[in-house]
C-alpha cells in the first residue's frame, strides 16, 4: 500500500490544487504548474504542501465561454463562465467540484498535530456565481462577486482515536459576496499588482451538532465570516528590486473548527488569501478574528537577474477560537532564501529557510522549516484582472504518502 501511495504521489505531483472561487471570469489563457512544500525540522506536522495544474480556456466552444479546470490525484473542480450572460459588465459562471479528501481536518494545537483528533473528509458541490464590472476600460477593475454553493460531506477516520466521534455526513450551503477593486495574479513575486478587497461569507449547515470526545466541540448551524484584504506588488525598473506587502484581517461570528480562519507556514499560492506566518506549521492556528501583514523582498543579485535573495517576513495578532488557544496572541516569523530564473523566465525556483520566533516547540520557543517553491510557465501569464482562486484542499497530500 505504501509503495502503491509513493507511485501515485510521484505521478500527480504536479497537479494537486481543488480551487473554490475565483474573484471574476479570468480572460487570460493561462497554463500553469506550481508547486509548494514546507519540510519542519522539529516535530510532525501534517504535509503542507500544494502543487496544481491550473488551465484556463476563454473562447472554450464560443467566444463568450470561459473554462476553468484544475485536475488533481483525488479531486477535480471546475467552472464554464458565460462572458455578459446578465448584461454587458455581468458574467455567469456554474462550477462543479468533488473528490477525496477535500473536507479533511488537522487539530493542531500548543505546537502539536494530534492525530487522534484529526479525521478525513470527502465532498461534492455545485456552485454557481455573478461576476459584475462596475467601471469597464479603467486600467484598475472594480468587480463585484456574489455565489451561492451546495456542497456535501462525507467524514472518516484516518489515524483518529475509537473514542472519538466524528461530525455527521451532511450538506451545507454557503453564500459569499464581496468587492475587489484590483487584484493578484497567481505567481510568485508579481511584478506589479495592487488589491483593495472586502468579504462576507455565510455557511449554513443541515446536520449541526456535537462531536469529538464526549461531544466536547460543535459544528455550528450558521457561521458567518468578515475579511478584508490590501495588497501591493512594486518592482523599481532600474535595479528590478521587488517589494510585496499584503495586510489581512478577519472576525466571525459563530465560527467553529471546520469554519475557522487558519493561519501559520509558508506557502504563498496555496489560497486567494494566504495567511502565511513563516517558520509555523501549515495552518497552526485557528483564529475567530486576526490581522496579519507579510512582506516579502527581492533583490537580484547576478548582472542577468537569474539570481536573487529574498526575505520575508510576518506578524499577526490572533484571538484563538475557544478550544484552540495557546499561550500569547501575537505570533512573528521571518526567513530568506535564493531564487533562480530560467533565461526564458518560464521556470522559477525559490529555497528559503523560515524560522517562526514565537513557536512552541518541546526546546521551547522557536520553530524551523525549509522551504521549495518551484514555478513553470506552460504558457505567457500575463493580465490584471485574474485574482487566485482559495484552495484548502491540499489534504490528500497525507493519504498519497501513506501518513
């Protein structure tokens, strides 16, 4: 079985990513493979890492449908945007998503990943979206997104403890509306980009209650998510030095465990808003509400560009969701690396080592990691209207490995 998970892992490294939502109809072709990895050199985590396909296809069939696809080992999600479906500045998309191991959830608390309170999660859902352009031919687009989603999921134990119960198969429906006046194409360090966004999503579930060791948590009938994003990308075009900065901040009401903000590693493409804390496991925290700022900047260091160091770093506050909580409520990281570009600039590779300052680890406080991030371009990514979509389904990573 494990040289069986080793064979498939092997073969779909490059095309695990499930992506969620997308800020509007992308009208960019793209070909795209990414890949992430955080390796902690203390302790176990669950794997964090994201690697996909992305393919987007304007002019699919006719001129004004869009297709969205991104296939990965266990999961499949999709999207057929319809440009003007709903007037000359509104589009339409439909979306259909499932596969395994897309609901899975990780408790991982006070520094540690408790397998007996960490389960599996597979799941379906349909979705359909509104993409609306309030000011057409401005350089800057101001979109107005609204989508409804059905979705259902079916939970299993993986390494889980027999005394533990887990959350009742059921379908939930979700509402997601916001405004993004710019937006952030899906590659590393982008050379200039600029985002100013604000959200509300809504999760309605039909199969609440009690769950876990005596029903010691709950799955909430109702959570309702608040977040705001401002982003920018800036590269000098003499020295072609690149700053990124992104600040984020969230609450909630009625949050639970598998509604949760997640916060913690480095693994920048691995959702719209990755709430990135270098040197921390993969999503570490659950947070009610935080505020977040990452900055990242590059600075080439070969006379041909091919060569750069990049630091980063990042700093948040965190009110725990109850249950989840550790000592202190403001959490900093920083790490630097090396890049290097292909002289096609169609491949770019980043190692960087990351070191989380306030980490609970058994030495005490402190946590490291090494870091991969690997691009390739199939095709010419260019635009300023794409936003990444938010994919949380990297679980899968765990059964392909056989952990």
């Amino acid at each position: 079985m494990v040289m069986r998970r080793t064979f498939l892992f092997l073969q779909g490294l490059a095309l695990w990513l499930s992506l969620s939502v997308s800020a509007q109809i992308d009208p960019i072709k793209r070909d795209l493979i990414q890949f992430g990895y955080n390796q902690p050199t203390e302790g176990r985590e669950p794997i964090a890492a994201y690697a996909f396909y992305y393919h987007n296809d304007p002019g699919f069939l006719r001129t004004n449908i869009t297709l969205r696809l991104a296939v990965a080992p266990t999961y499949v999600d999709s999207e057929l945007g319809f440009a003007h479906a709903l007037g000359p500045e509104t589009d339409l998309g439909i979306g259909v998503a499932g596969g395994g191991f897309a609901d899975s959830y990780n408790e991982i608390r006070g520094g540690k990943w408790l397998q007996e309170e960490s389960f599996d999660g597979h799941g379906g859902e349909l979705s359909g979206s509104l993409y609306h352009l309030f000011n057409p031919g401005q350089l800057i687009p101001l979109n107005l997104v609204v989508r409804g989603a059905a979705h259902y999921s079916v939970y299993a134990r993986s390494d889980t403890a027999g005394n533990f119960q887990l959350p009742d198969d059921g379908a939930d429906f979700s509402f997601r509306t916001g405004l993004r006046f710019g937006g952030i194409e899906p590659t590393l360090y982008p050379d200039l980009a600029m985002e100013l966004a604000l959200w509300y999503e809504g999760q309605f579930r039909t199969d609440s209650g009690s769950y876990g060791f005596a029903g010691d948590r709950r799955v909430e009938a109702a959570a309702h998510l608040f977040w705001g994003s401002a982003a920018l990308s800036y590269t000098w075009p003499e020295s072609k030095q690149n700053l990124f900065v992104r600040a984020v901040a969230g609450t909630s009401v009625d949050a639970d465990r598998l509604s949760a903000y997640r916060l913690g590693g480095y693994l920048p493409l691995v959702a719209e808003y990755p709430l990135s804390i270098p040197g921390y496991y993969f999503q570490e925290f659950s947070a009610r509400q935080f505020a977040l700022i990452n900055a990242s900047y590059v600075v080439p260091i070969a006379p041909d560009q091919r060569w750069s160091l990049v630091f980063n770093g990042a700093t948040a506050g965190i009110e725990y969701l109850p249950g989840t909580g550790q000592a202190g409520n403001w959490v900093n990281g920083v790490g630097g690396g090396i890049i290097y570009r292909s002289p096609s600039d169609k491949f770019k590779c980043i190692v960087s080592y990351a070191y989380g300052i306030d980490a609970i680890r058994t030495a005490g406080r402190g946590g490291s990691s090494i870091n991969f991030l690997i691009q390739v371009d199939l095709g010419r990514i260019r635009g300023s209207r794409f936003a990444a979509p938010q994919p949380n389904r990297w679980q899968g990573w765990n059964w392909l490995l056989g952990r």
